[in-house]
C-alpha cells in the first residue's frame, strides 16, 4: 500500500513536472544559451579537466531544471488564476469590479481587467436600453398610426354607408378625414426625420445668413395659417445685419416646430421671438404665456413620443417627436436647447447659434 501511495506521488510529482515545464518552455532557449556561457567560462578561466566538466554540467542541467520548474509553476499559477477569473466574469458570477482580485504580481492585469469589465458592463447596459427602447419605439409607432388610420377609415365608412348624400354631415366628414390625414402625414414624416438623424444619415449644409430676414419669413409664413385673434405672434426688433452659421433649412424646422407648439398650447396671450446678440454668438428665444410645463415633465420633454400628462389628457394633436427632432438639429449646430417654465405662465425655449 505504501508503495502504491509512493508511486502515486511520485507519478503526480512527474505529471505537476511535465506541466511546469510546458508554461516555462519558452524561457529554454534563454536559460541554456545563459548555462552554456556559465559552463564556458568556468571551463576556460579554471582550465578544468573533462571529467569535472562532465560533472558540473550535470550539475548545471539539474539547477536548470529546477528554475524552469520553479518558473513554470510560478506561470501557471498566474494563468490559472486569470482563466479563473476570465471564466467567473463569462458566467456572470462576477457583479462588481471589486470581487475580481490578483496576485500582487498581476496588479496591473488586473486592473486592466476590471476596466474591460466596466466597459463590457456599459456595452450590457447600453445594449438592454436599446433593446427597450426599440420595443418601445415600435409600440409608440404602432399606437400612434393605428389611431388615426382607423379613424380616417371610420369616416370613410360611414359616407360609403349612407352620410356621403347627407349634406348636413358629409363635409363635416370629410374635413375631418381630411385633418386625421394631415397629422397622419406629419407623423410619418417626423418619423423619417427621426430615423435618418439617429441613424446618422441627416445631411447638413453650413452656411452664413441673415437671421433677421430669417425669422422675419418664418413668422409671416406662420401669421398666414396660424390667425388665433387671442394670441399675438411677434418678432421683437433687433439687430437686422446679424449672420450666424448654420445650416438654414434644418434651423427653420426648428423654428416652426418651437413656435407651433408655443401657439398650440397658448389659449391667449402673446408668441414672442427674441434674438440676444453677443460677440461669438446669438441666442434665439421662443418665449410664450401658454400653459406651461411641470419642472418634473421638463427632464423629459425631449424624448420621442413623450407627451406631457395634460396633453395627453386633452385633444391637442402631437406626434411628440417633435421636441426629439429639435433637441438633435440644434446638437448637430454644437448646441443645447435650455427651457424655462412654469405652469400656467409660459414657457420659455432658447438655443446659441453661432456667427464665427
């Protein structure tokens, strides 16, 4: 039995050997080479005969094997224990950066390693939110043309069915498929410019122009479909020789959609358009006496087809891209869209262009 336990050991001992010398096989070439001009002058400096040659290089083999083991061993314990952690983070058994820990001699490894954890943990993260987002995005889209496709197709109905030659209804009807195709239309066409912004296919042209002539066409173009007696849209008088760099037709989409919506939730009151020139810059400001907004609603204004709880509530038509489309045009001019608001006082939009 005793012998058999030897024999165990000491075919255990060749076997953790035969590993050893396979992590430390690559340093062979360098202990050698270093062995053999140890041998070398020891032989010439001390004139030593053959048969003390033969010894010391016997001697010189075993220490070799020695420090190859002891390297060898050292290695594969260093990459042991990297697999082990390697496979820990590939199982998801590691939730923290802090539970992967090393040897002293892997510090470095090892911080390398949790910052590949990090960015793999961000590139999870970001990965899931765009997965909800997508399912989320595809809900949005489905609810929002269901809605006024069935509805245009309920009209339609209706005056197949008899209403057409009903002269009290049948224009009524009519205008009313007719304004359920505009916001269908306009839906469709936010979503494009939605997709192609996001997906980076939005073509800009830079180029200087007079943003007093600018806005003054943007306002006359509006006053000419937009005539609530209740509200007054107004350019406040400014610098009239100001030339800011931009690309003009993306910036008058902005324009319209920021003073669209101010008019649309502005029962009375007044639209006011301001220009606040300074030396590198001009900020433009769209300021209204509407319904306002809630500092809680604010933060996410700007998000596709987020709709504020008290237009959800009422009958005001929106995509809610609108404000989406906005926030990445004026991004794309190196700029941010800031608000103001309060509810039941107005609200106020601003964003910089520049003139350099």
């Amino acid at each position: 039995m005793k012998q058999l336990k030897g024999l165990v050991i000491v075919l255990k001992s060749i076997n953790n050997f035969i590993l050893n010398f396979r992590f430390s096989k690559i340093f062979v070439k360098e202990i050698i080479t270093l062995s053999f001009i140890f041998g070398l002058l020891v032989f010439v400096l001390f004139n030593i005969s053959y048969p003390k040659l033969a010894t010391i290089t016997f001697i010189v083999i075993i220490f070799d094997l020695i420090i190859l083991n002891s390297i060898g061993y050292k290695r594969r314990k260093e990459i042991e224990e990297i697999k082990t952690v390697i496979k820990s983070i590939r199982k998801n058994k590691i939730f923290d950066e802090n539970e992967i820990v090393l040897s002293e001699n892997l510090k470095n490894l090892e911080g390398n390693i949790k910052a590949m954890f990090q960015r793999t943990q961000r590139d999870i993260a970001n990965m899931e939110k765009l997965g909800q987002a997508r399912t989320d995005f595809l809900g949005y889209v489905s609810h929002e043309l269901r809605t006024p496709i069935f509805t245009i197709q309920g009209y339609l109905e209706t005056l197949l069915n008899g209403a057409i030659d009903d002269p009290k209804v049948n224009r009524t009807f009519l205008k009313k498929a007719i304004y359920h195709s505009d916001n269908l239309n306009t839906l469709l066409n936010d979503l494009i410019d939605i997709s192609m912004i996001q997906s980076g296919l939005m073509s800009l042209s830079f180029r200087y122009f007079n943003l007093y002539n600018f806005l003054t066409d943007i306002i006359i173009e509006i006053q000419q479909v937009d005539k609530n007696p209740n509200v007054e849209l107004a350019l406040k008088d400014f610098n009239h020789q100001i030339e800011v760099y931009g690309d003009k037709d993306k910036l008058k989409q902005v324009i319209i959609n920021l003073l669209g919506n101010a008019l649309k939730y502005t029962k009375e009151g007044s639209v006011e358009v301001l220009v606040l020139e300074k030396t590198k810059y001009a900020t433009i400001k769209i300021r209204d006496t509407g319904i306002g907004i809630s500092e809680d609603e604010q933060a996410r204004i700007f998000e596709r087809f987020y709709r504020t709880e008290r237009e959800r509530s009422s009958s005001i038509p929106g995509t809610g891209l609108g404000l989406a489309i906005v926030k990445h045009i004026v991004g794309a001019h190196n700029s941010t869209v800031s608000i103001v608001s309060k509810l039941g006082e107005g609200s106020e939009f601003s964003f910089k262009l520049s003139k350099e």
